[in-house]
C-alpha cells in the first residue's frame, strides 16, 4: 500500500510541473500578445489600462466595436439576423400566452 502512496505522489509532482510550465508559456504568449495590441505599452499595467479605455470607448458607442455605428447612424438600417431573432421572439411570446 505505501509503494501506492508514493506512486501517487509522483504522479502529482508530475503533473503539477507539466502544470507549472503550461502556466508559465501561457503567461509568456499572454504578454506577447499585449505588446503586439499595445506597442507603446512599457509593461503588462499600461497594456492592460489601454486595453481598459479601448472597451470604455467600445461601450460608448453601444458595444458594436470600432468601425460599427448604432443603428440610426447608419441610416436606419436594422441588422437582418436581429430582426429576423426579434420576430421569432415576439412569436414564441404570442404563442405563450395562449396556453
């Protein structure tokens, strides 16, 4: 039985090294990844804080992203897939409440 525990044991030094590395090559493509969004961040806090006013804009403008208008600036044109999930909405609620 204790040749069983010790198994275990290092089994789970193992697995939490392979953890530890996974972790440490995640962190590494993490910080990568805002330089590149961010080139004229010096470290990971002003990479972050951009990252930050960018998603404040995003959502001053209704959430769409940049590039994408609200609905009345683009000259009152609705997104057809939402149309279509908003009748369909509206059809399911009919036909609820004449249960």
């Amino acid at each position: 039985m204790s040749t069983w525990i010790i198994i275990s044991w290092v089994l789970v030094a193992i697995l939490t090294a392979i953890n530890i590395v996974v972790f440490l090559q995640l962190k590494k493509a993490s910080e990568q990844m805002m330089k590149m969004a961010f080139p004229g961040a010096k470290n990971m806090n002003e990479a972050v804080a951009g990252m930050q006013q960018m998603m404040k804009g995003m959502q001053g403008r209704g959430g769409r992203g940049p590039g994408f208008p609200a609905g009345p600036a683009r000259g009152g044109a609705s997104d057809p897939q939402l149309k279509a999930a908003m009748d369909m909405l509206q059809q399911m609620q009919k036909g609820g409440k004449k249960r």
